[in-house]
C-alpha cells in the first residue's frame, strides 16, 4: 500500500503544479493543455478566466488526492481493494465537481457578455 499511497500523494502534487500555470493566466488557448471546449477556444479573455478558475479547482482536486491517500491509508487493517477503490471515489467525486462548478463558471460570463 505504501506504493500506492505514494503515487496517489505524487499524482495530487502533479495536479497542483500543472494548476498554477492556468491560475496564473500563462497557457495560451491551445488543444492540449486547459479547459478546452470551443467557447474557450474562441474567446482568449474567456479562455484565461475560465482556465483561472478551473485552476483553482484542480488544487483542490489535487489536495483532496492527497488527504485521501493519507487519511484513507489512516485506516487500520484497510484491504488493499478498499484503499484503492476509495481513492478513486474521492478523486472522481472531487474532479466531477471541478468540472461541474466550473461549467457553472462558463455560464455566468458567458451570459454577461
């Protein structure tokens, strides 16, 4: 399980750095890398505010990773399955909501415009 905590800890860690170009407006609309749909594509003031945002959600995305993994790991006599499928819940339930608000996000600004 110690492998496993620690890829589950470096992946939360990876997420966080990959945010901070995004919160701090440096990635230029592109297909690879960003909140890319077409709306944001189109738009740089909207692609740079939306990316911003979402940023801000991947830390939290990568910490709850991280808390997981150490919280879930806290767990005596936890199988193996158990610490694996857990973590996969907190991470998707925690992306799904990163994805969810920041739709949410796009809404408002679009519809300010």
């Amino acid at each position: 399980m110690t492998l496993l905590k620690t890829i589950y800890i470096l992946g939360g860690l990876l997420l966080i750095l990959l945010s901070i170009p995004l919160i701090l407006r440096k990635i230029r609309p592109n297909p690879w890398y960003g909140f890319r749909i077409r709306w944001t594509l189109e738009d740089p003031e909207l692609w740079y505010s939306v990316n911003a945002y979402t940023g801000k959600w991947l830390v939290f995305v990568g910490l709850c990773a991280i808390l997981g993994a150490i919280g879930l790991a806290l767990i005596p006599e936890i199988s193996l399955d158990a610490y694996a499928f857990g973590n996969l819940g907190i991470f998707a339930a925690s992306f799904i909501l990163s994805i969810i608000q920041s739709m949410r996000f796009l809404r408002t600004l679009d519809n300010q415009k």
